[in-house]
C-alpha cells in the first residue's frame, strides 16, 4: 500500500470511481479523464506501482479481465477499434503509479489520442452500468 495512490483511495472507498466491474482480485472502473466515452481502466486490487513488480500470475489474471472488460465495451460504444495499453513511468505517461490498464474505443479517422470527451459523473455512471449491464449479460 502506498501513501496518496489515487486507486488505492479508491479501493478503500475514499474517493468515488465509476465501476464497470469488480472480483475480489480486480476492479474495471471508468477514467475519470476519458479519451473517448468507455474508456475504463482495469486495475488489481492489490498496489504494484507497474508492470515490472507484480507477478506473473497476476499478469495473466488481469488480461483476462482485461478482455472480458473490453469486449463489454465493445459492445456498449460500437467502437471501430480499441486501444489497450499500459504506460510504466512518468517518460511514459504513467499518471497513477499503481498498475492499470487502459480500454480505449477507438474510431475510423479520429487521429488525436489527446481527444476528450464528457465526464460529469453523471455521463460517467450511465456509461459504468451499461457496460454493467453488458457484462451481466454476456457471463
Ligand atoms: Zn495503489
């Protein structure tokens, strides 16, 4: 655990979040800064500041998750494509250094990955249980 990690507080019911899903290993909740609408970040529960320290096992659990998680999104946002990555250290864009991967919906001749979109928390929920719902649907 380490002190001011946003996820962390989030995990802890400090600060609110959007969740798209949540086990007892992961949570998917929504980027509060979305590129494009759906945009969700799955993180483990348990704080690896990035990719290098948390252990393989854990790797193979959250792509999973990862997948699951983005073929809802697929669905909900009717996306052209989907970026996912995974940015370790600041030179790399890391924002929150707690590991975290990024759902990104992508669309046909949409250059800029500096696109922002609406994120009142209202916009945020209504997306969070429609990718919800999808997921519900599809287990
Ligand atoms: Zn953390």
């Amino acid at each position: 655990m380490s002190e001011h990690c946003t996820f962390c507080e989030i995990l802890k019911n400090e600060k609110t979040a959007s969740y798209v899903y949540e086990d007892n290993r992961t949570i998917a909740i929504l980027d509060i800064r979305p590129i494009n609408e759906g945009h969700t970040l799955v993180i483990p529960k348990k704080h690896y500041e990035n990719l290098y320290e948390i252990p393989d096992e854990e790797v193979a659990y959250l792509f999973k998750i990862v997948k699951k998680v983005a073929s809802a999104v697929k669905k909900v946002t009717n996306a052209d494509g989907k970026s996912i990555f995974q940015n370790n250290g600041r030179a790399a864009g890391q924002v929150i250094f707690h590991v975290h991967v990024h759902i990104i919906p992508r669309y046909e001749g949409q250059r800029s990955h500096r696109l922002r979109c609406d994120a009142s928390r209202e916009k945020l929920d209504e997306v969070a249980r429609k990718i919800r719902n999808q997921l519900t649907l599809s287990t």
